[in-house]
C-alpha cells in the first residue's frame, strides 16, 4: 500500500464457511495501515441487506438474509461501522 492513494477493499465471504468475521477483521488491519502510511481514502464494496438497505430489500431476499446470510451480513455490517468511525475519506 506504500505510496497509494486510496485502497479499494472487497473483502466477503459467502455466509458459509468459518471465517464468518474475515470482512471485520481484515479491515481492522487495512485500517490499522492506512493510518500507519497516511493513506486518507477508502473504497469498500458492501452487500444489500448491510445497514439502511435491508429496509430496501424484498421478501424473499430478507429471507435469504434472515435464513443463510445473517452471520455474513452481520460482519459486513460491524465492518461499515469501522469504516465510517475511522475518521477517513470513505465510500461505501
């Protein structure tokens, strides 16, 4: 990241495997170097269903979200909250 302008995280996983907080911890540490090498700007891809957009989705997708996804979207979730708490430039 030396030398960088923005980072561009897309972290995720698919809700199925054991690494259920891998988008919360992984950028804990691109955080974590970001403010080490001063870089100020961050690009996160998210997920529907993460924040104010679950109210957007449909039925069937809540349900998905609800019966499958809900740990995944969980962690998506604590990770946009660090993101928007850190004190960078950020788009989500």
């Amino acid at each position: 990241l030396k030398d960088s302008e923005v980072v561009i995280n897309c972290l995720g996983s698919t809700g199925l495997s054991d690494n259920l907080d891998i988008c919360s911890r992984g950028t804990e540490v691109i955080l974590r170097v970001m403010k080490k090498l001063k870089i100020k700007r961050i690009l996160t891809c998210s997920s529907l269903g993460v924040g104010d957009s679950y109210d957007q989705c449909s039925y069937m997708t809540r349900l998905v979200i609800w019966g499958i996804l809900s740990k995944a979207i969980a962690d998506k979730d604590i990770q946009e909250n660090m993101i928007k708490k850190s004190g960078l430039d950020f788009i989500i």
